[in-house]
C-alpha cells in the first residue's frame, strides 16, 4: 500500500510540473487572444459602433469565461449590455450567460433574477432558444432549491421549445436535466427513460455531455441493483473520458465505479477505483490551481499592459519627439526581456507591503488598547482617590461637628437662661446634621461608581440580610479605612466599631482565622 502511494505522488508531482511547463505557453496565448478582441473592440470604439462594441464585449466576457475569470466575465458582459440597451436576443444572451454564471457559483437568487428578467424579455420579442435556456437555467437553479415540481415545470417548458427549434444539444441537455430530477425524486424508471432520450440526441458525439448522460445512466442502474449494466456504462464513458482526456468525467466514472464494486462487496477492486479517483481528483485540483493561476497572471499582464499602453498613449501626446519614442522602446525591449523577474520582484514587494501594512495595523490596535488601559487606569486611580478624600472629609466635618457640639454643650451651664437656650437650639441643629442620609447617599452611589458590582456579591455571601449601617462599614472596609478613620466616619466609638466588625462577621461564612477586612477586599 506504501508503495502505491509513493507511484500515486510521483505521478501527481510529474502531471504538476507539466502543467507548470504549459503554464506560459497558455498564458501567452491567453494575452494574444484578448488582445485581439480588444484591439477589434477599440476598432469598434473608433468607428462608433455600438453593435460591434457590444459583441466585443461579449466574446471578451466569454473568454474570461472560459479562464475561469467568473467576475471579469460578469463584468464584460454588463458592459455590453449597457452600451447596447436595446432589449434584444443580444441582451438576453448576456443576461443567460450572467445567470448561469451565478448559477455555477450555487447564487440561486442572483440567477433567479437574471433568468426571470431573460423570461420576460425573450417572451416580448419572441426570441425561442434565450427563453428556453433561461427555463433550463430556472429550472436547474429550483431543482438545487429542492422545488422539484417548479423544477419540472420550466426544464418541460424549456424542452418543448428546444424541440419546436429541432436543437438536439438543448433537447439532450434539458431530458438529462430531467432525468437528474426524476432521480432525485428516486423515480428511477422515469430518470432512466429521460437519459436514454437524451442519449440518443447526443448520441453521435463524443462530447462532455455525452459522457455525462451515460455516467447518469449507469448511476440510475447502480441504484437500481443491475449492477452488471451500471459497470458496462461506465466503464464506456471512462474510456470515452480518457479517450477525450476528460479529467472531470474521468473522475466521475472512477468514482461510480468504487461504489458500484462496494455495493458488490468487492472492496478491493472498489478501494482500486477509489485511490484511482483519488489520483485524478488530485491531479484535477493541480490541474485547476494551475489554470486559476495561469488565468489571474494573464489577467494581471493584460491589466498591466493596458495601464502601460495608457501611460505610452499620453507621454505620446505630450512629447513625440524621436528622441522618447527610442527610450520607450528601449525600455519596452527591456522590461519584456525581464518580466519574469520584474513579476517575482513585485509580487514578493506587495507581499513584504502587505506584511507591513499588517504589523502597522496590529501595532496600532496595541497602542490604542494600551492608552485606552491607561487612561481607565488614571480614572480609577483618581475616582478612588477621590472617594478616599470624600470619606476623610466626611470623617473630618462630623469630628469637628462632635467637637463643636460638645463646646456648645459645655458652655450651655455657664450662660444666661436665654443663650442657654439658643444654644441647645444649635446644639440639636448640629447633632441632626450630623446624623443625615444625604451625604451618605452620595458617597454611596460614588461608591458604586467605582465598584458596581461590589454590594450584589456581598449580598449573595451573606447568611442574614445587612442592615444600612453595615452597608456603610462593608463599603468602609473595602475603602481600607482603618477602625479610627471608621469610628470617625460613623460618629461612632472604635469599641462601637469592634462590635460592629463582630457582628458582620458572623452574617458572613469566616471562619476563627479569617481576616475581615482581607474577605472585604477581595470580594
């Protein structure tokens, strides 16, 4: 088994680096080929002929196509329907190839649209193969939906105008659209009599088509058991998908194959098939990078062409002196002398600009989190500092108030009746003063500020629930007051505070060794 795998990657690696020796015969030959289109489409442009720009545009959309190049393609041909509005067969053949476009890329709402507006059109003027390719598109794109019924209704409206055209591709193509339904559906007989009627269609051609609708046929009877007519068809389409050098439809055989020998319980002759599916699709993905690759470096050079052929154009316009057109031409000799290396430099610099680009940014969002940290930092650090002075100043105006009404309390025996009075009078102003709530309930919500969740934890660790005044310590004590600055805060005396520290220490699960105010603070 070891030893098939080595035989398997030796022949991957040696289809790879064909492919890459291929690769710039078929890009030079890709530029060559779009060049022509758009010099005859800059013909068109010159002679004003809208028709011809059009229809330029068109087969440089089909081409893109055919690279691969589905967003060009799409482009090309919008273009062309927006020089040439005219809603004509030329319009509708652009917006089918658009819908199958978004098709192929599973956009079924896109190709929905596109295909329903070519419905609309092609029924106005009467145009029979853009209306029943647009059916064949619709119907395809509800049968990927699962709306079978809708499915069948636009491939047998689709058909029925297929066969009025007498167009036997169109005829083949919408029975084996179908037949795949029917399968679908696991209506086999009906699928099976759908790709016989497209098989006898295509029947004399050795298209990708035809290969298709037997590995259809051959499926159809895999999943009918007649497992002997299911390997007679496809094997004849794997002979006619090698013969055509088919990969896709290769593969497809390969594959049907293993499941058939499987279904068989011939696992050997199925894992055989398998690893030779495995092989092809390998090879088919190679394959496609190297197409994808080889398409977006056309693309790119015939982008760069043109910008350079711009740039030509007006330092032509500005200067056409001899003296310039030698050095344009010299440095056009040279730049095609050394495009391969000019192309690995400029790759590997907007790589190395990219990368940049990418620290800058990663180094920007560090520096904002880093600043956006700091600052949070600085406002904590001054809220708490704040919070600290407010409690201070708190315990400093009720001290010298005590301090005050005591004065007033001393003098009170050594005045005359009326100032005795009067001084009782400020006495009890004082005293009220200090016991008020409005301070407290500022420092309280300051608190919270900094500390929103503080007083919701303490209340869930707590066996009895906390009265306002232990609130007040709780909040104290996480402030890191000492008992003096409490005793002071609370106009209460320190003994009144170590009881009141005992007291909250059993509302909460402390043991005997258990710091108070270190539980407090981690809270």
């Amino acid at each position: 088994m070891s030893s098939t795998k080595t035989f398997y990657f030796l022949l991957i690696v040696v289809f790879g680096v064909k492919l890459l020796s291929a690769q710039d015969l078929v890009s030079k030959n890709a530029i060559s080929k779009i060049n022509t289109i758009k010099g005859a489409l800059n013909l068109a442009k010159h002679e004003n002929d809208t028709l011809g720009i059009a229809k330029n545009f068109i087969y440089l959309a089909n081409f893109y196509k055919n690279l691969g190049l589905d967003s060009e393609a799409i482009e090309n041909y919008h273009n062309a329907q927006q020089i040439h509005l005219k809603k004509d067969t030329l319009f509708v053949y652009a917006n089918n190839k658009i819908a199958f476009i978004h098709l192929h890329l599973k956009q079924y709402a896109e190709a929905s649209q596109y295909s329903e507006s070519s419905v609309s059109i092609a029924k106005s003027i009467n145009y029979k193969t853009g209306l029943a390719t647009a059916n064949a598109i619709l119907g395809s794109v509800y049968e990927k939906q699962s709306n079978y019924n809708a499915a069948l209704g636009f491939q047998n409206e689709s058909l029925q105008l297929f066969e009025s055209l007498n167009d036997s591709t169109g005829i083949a193509l919408t029975n084996e659209n179908i037949g795949s339904i029917y399968e679908d559906l696991e209506q086999y007989d009906l699928a099976r009599n759908y790709f016989n009627k497209a098989y006898s269609f295509e029947s004399a051609k050795t298209s990708d088509l035809k290969i298709n609708i037997i590995n259809n046929l051959a499926d159809v009877y895999r999943k009918q058991k007649q497992y002997n007519q299911a390997l007679k068809l496809t094997e004849k389409a794997l002979n006619l998908a090698k013969a055509q050098n088919n990969k896709q439809q290769e593969e497809s055989a390969l594959k049907d194959l293993a499941r058939t020998y499987a279904e068989l319980q011939d696992f050997k002759k199925a894992y055989e098939y398998l690893n030779r599916q495995n092989l092809i699709s390998e090879q088919q993905l190679i394959n496609q990078n190297t197409q994808l690759v080889s398409a977006m470096e056309v693309l790119y050079n015939v982008k760069e062409n043109e910008a350079q052929v711009a740039i030509l154009n007006k330092q032509n316009q500005i200067n056409k002196t001899r003296q310039l057109a030698i050095i344009i031409i010299s440095l056009a000799v040279i730049l095609v002398f050394f495009i391969g290396v000019m192309h690995l430099k400029k790759r590997k610099k907007q790589e190395q600009k990219l990368l940049t680009y990418k620290q800058q940014l990663l180094q920007a969002d560090l520096d904002i989190k880093t600043a956006e940290e700091a600052g949070l930092k600085r406002e904590i650090d001054i809220k708490i500092s704040a919070l600290t002075n407010y409690s201070l100043n708190l315990a400093h105006k009720n001290k010298l108030l005590a301090d005050i009404s005591r004065t007033l309390n001393n003098l009170k025996s050594r005045n005359p009746e009326l100032v005795k009075t009067k001084l009782i009078d400020i006495v009890n102003t004082i005293n009220s003063d200090l016991s008020k709530e409005n301070e407290w309930t500022e420092l309280m919500a300051y608190f919270s500020q900094i500390n929103p969740s503080f007083f919701k934890n303490l209340k869930t660790q707590v066996h009895e629930e906390l009265t306002s005044s232990e609130m007040r310590l709780c909040m104290l004590l996480r402030l890191n007051l000492s008992s003096k600055a409490i005793a002071s805060i609370l106009n209460i005396t320190p003994d009144s505070v170590r009881i009141a520290r005992y007291r909250m220490r059993k509302k909460l699960p402390l043991s005997s060794k258990d710091d108070l105010q270190a539980y407090i603070l981690n809270l």
